[in-house]
C-alpha cells in the first residue's frame, strides 16, 4: 500500500506553547482516515501544516512524495481543502462561485454536473448564505474538489448538521472516496468515525496515543476486561431519531 502522506516527528510551537509534541503518522493512498481528539488536541494544527497553510517549528511531512519544506506550491496542486470559515463572496451564487475556482485552478468545469455531485443542482442560483447548514457543507465539500485533487481534507464537516444532514454526507465523502480520492477528516462524533473510517489516530494534547482501525481498537479495549455501564441495545437514541423522521434532508 501506498503511504500518500508520511509525518514525521511533527512539532508545532505557538510562542512558549506546543500544540505538536512530535508525532508521526501515515495515510495510505485511497484510505478515509480520521484524526480524533478533544478541543484543542491539535488536529487543525496538525492539518493545516500538511496543507502547507501553516508553518511546522519541526519534523518532516511528504505529501505523495514530495517534501513540504521543498515543493509546497506542487502540494497545494494535488490537495482540496475545506476551510473551516467558509468566507465565500456572499453577493455571488453558486454558479458564479464555481466559475471562480474553477478559474482560480484554471480547470473546466460543467457547473451543472458539478452541483449535481453533492445534490445541490436545483440550488444553482442561489447565494451561499441562503443554504442550510447542510448545503453549505456539500457545498464546501464540492470546492475541494475543482481541481480534481489526490486528497481531500476535511475539518469538522459534519459538526452542527442534524442526522438526516449527517448520514447524507457520509454517502457524499464514501462516493468521493469510492473514485479514489483519500480523505482527512476530523470529527468529533465517534460513531461517524466508527462508520467512515479505515483508520484513526487518537491525538490529545499534542500527542498520538492510539492509532489503527476502529474494531482493532475496540476489540483492544474489550480484550483488557472492559465493559459497558449500560446494556447494549441493537439500536440506538439515533436510530429511533431516523426511523422516527426518515432519512430525507431536511433543508428545504
Ligand atoms: P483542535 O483542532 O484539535 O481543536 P487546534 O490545532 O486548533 O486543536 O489547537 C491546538 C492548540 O493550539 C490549542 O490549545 C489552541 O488553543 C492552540 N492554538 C491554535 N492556534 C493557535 C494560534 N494561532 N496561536 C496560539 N495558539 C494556538
Ligand atoms: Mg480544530
């Protein structure tokens, strides 16, 4: 398997603080992988500096084989990212916002097919700040994918959506990656990680305590004796919710 990105050592020190306490991970090519962790563990840090957006103080990172230090412009050409602010020009429609990234990359883009990609085709005229939470995401999902990137990089996507919104964008990040394109995703919902991806790393404070997939992790934790509080249930709170109120969006 192919390691699309390889950190190595990373550190990442803002003035006397050190947010990346030296950490090192691998990301095979064609893999979701989730980076997990509390508020303030470091994983927007550690994300940015791949992204090339922010400054590391140490260590090393290969993106497809290139060297951050040496080649970040041929970086940015194969990544999409998703900003976390999406500050998109509030005057301008979704059509026009696509004209302009596919400018900015210099690409060709069929905006039609483009929006029916992430379901938004009948939302072509209207302006970003019109959408519904869920729509702003695929939306922002659809971005980072103008320049047909090898990787994708996504930071809290589902954060705030209701279940229906949720589980739409779980179909939308499987899709992407079924084409091939690697994912970086950060969640805080463990049962999305659970879901989505083949491996996580669990990041606190600076630091990589666990890495692997999520039943090898599971299975560690039930191996050392560990039982749950409560009986578990073959459904849960979440599963009445969706089959209380269906599986459509709700955003219209
Ligand atoms: P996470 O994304 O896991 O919540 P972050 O990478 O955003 O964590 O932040 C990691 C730590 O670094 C936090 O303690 C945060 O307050 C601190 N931090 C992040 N950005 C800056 C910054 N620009 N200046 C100073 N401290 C920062
Ligand atoms: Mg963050």
């Amino acid at each position: 398997m192919k390691k699309i990105i390889e950190v190595q050592n990373l550190v990442k020190k803002y003035g006397d603080f050190t947010a990346v306490k030296g950490i090192s991970f691998s990301v095979n090519e064609g893999e979701i992988f989730g980076l997990l962790g509390p508020n303030g563990a470091g994983k927007s840090t550690t994300l940015e500096i791949i992204e090339t957006l922010r400054e590391k103080t140490d260590g090393k990172v290969f993106v497809d084989g290139m060297d951050l230090d040496l080649e970040p412009n041929e970086i940015k050409k194969i990544i999409g990212v998703q900003l976390q602010t999406s500050g998109y020009y509030p005057g301008l429609n979704l059509t026009e916002l696509i004209k302009l990234f596919s400018g900015l990359y210099n690409q060709k883009v069929d905006v039609t097919e483009f929006l029916n990609l992430v379901n938004l085709k009948d939302k072509a005229k209207a302006k970003y700040k019109e959408l519904s939470g869920g729509q702003k995401q695929r939306f922002s999902i659809a971005t980072t994918l103008i320049n047909q990137p090898k990787i994708i990089f996504l930071d809290e996507p589902t954060t705030g959506l209701d279940p229906q919104a949720r589980r739409n964008l779980w179909d939308l990040i499987t899709d992407i990656r079924k084409k091939g394109t690697t994912v970086i995703i950060t969640t805080h919902y463990m049962d999305e990680a659970e879901v989505l991806c083949d491996r996580v790393a669990v990041i606190d404070s600076g630091k990589i305590i666990a890495i692997d997939n999520p039943d090898k992790l599971i299975d560690d934790l039930v191996s050392t004796g560990f039982e749950r509080k409560k009986e578990v249930k073959a459904a849960t709170l979440e599963d009445v919710f969706i089959h209380l109120t269906g599986k459509s969006l709700r955003e219209e």
